[in-house]
C-alpha cells in the first residue's frame, strides 16, 4: 500500500538521498517508488503464499449453477402459518373478553400472576 502513497514514495527517496528538507529530485522518487514496489510484491514471488491464496479463493468460492433445472416438490401453505393465525384469532377473543373474567379466569387455575415481559425485568406476583 505504501508503494502507491505519493507521501511514502517521498520519504522513501530522502531516506535512500539522505536528504531531510529539500524534495527530491523526480528520478530519485521514481527509483524509490520502485524499491518500495519490489518490497510490496516481495511474498507473492513465495509459491507457497500463492499457493494458500488460492486455496482461501476456492474455500470462499460460491458456485452458482444456471444450467440444471430444478423440481418444485411442494406447492402451498405450511402449516405453521395457520397455527399462528389461530393463535392471534384466540389472543384476540382473549383481548374482547371483559377484564375483570380474563384476571378471574387466570386465577381460578391456581397460576402465579407475573408482569408481562415488555413490563421489565424484573418479575413479580401481582395479588387481585
């Protein structure tokens, strides 16, 4: 990455010069933009570093045929949907019934009454 920094081709050329204050010369930022280059492409030049790219590309490959065709085996609804909506049409016979028979009918069964959960936290028995 620093081999196409403008910035570090400079510093490079003062650093091979020797040179602190004055830019420069263009041939010198040319030779260090090389040298800087070399460096940058230094472990691709191993076998094995490209070899191990590799294997990560076909790792992560995704294959996306558009030559076979598929079969549809099924075509309809699931039954999962009308489970829900059975149970949003009894929480919603739920909801029309008078308050006063929702709490005597949920204590008449012997349960604990607690805070609904968008209620907060923290849990606690409710007495009517």
């Amino acid at each position: 990455m620093r081999a196409v920094d403008p910035d570090a081709q400079i510093a490079s050329a003062k650093q091979l010069l020797g040179v602190t204050g004055e830019p420069p010369p263009p041939e010198q930022i040319k030779a260090a933009t090389e040298q800087l280059a070399q460096k940058a492409v230094t472990p691709f030049l191993k076998a094995a570093f490209r070899r191990r790219i590799l294997e990560i590309r076909a790792q992560n490959e995704q294959t996306i045929d558009r030559h076979s065709v598929d079969d549809v085996r099924y075509a309809g609804f699931d039954a999962a949907v009308d489970k829900a909506q059975a149970k949003v049409k009894d929480f919603r016979a739920w909801i029309r019934l008078p308050r006063s028979f929702r709490s005597r009918s949920r204590s008449d069964t012997g349960q604990a009454k607690t805070r609904p959960s968008w209620a907060g936290s923290r849990k606690t028995e409710l007495k009517l």
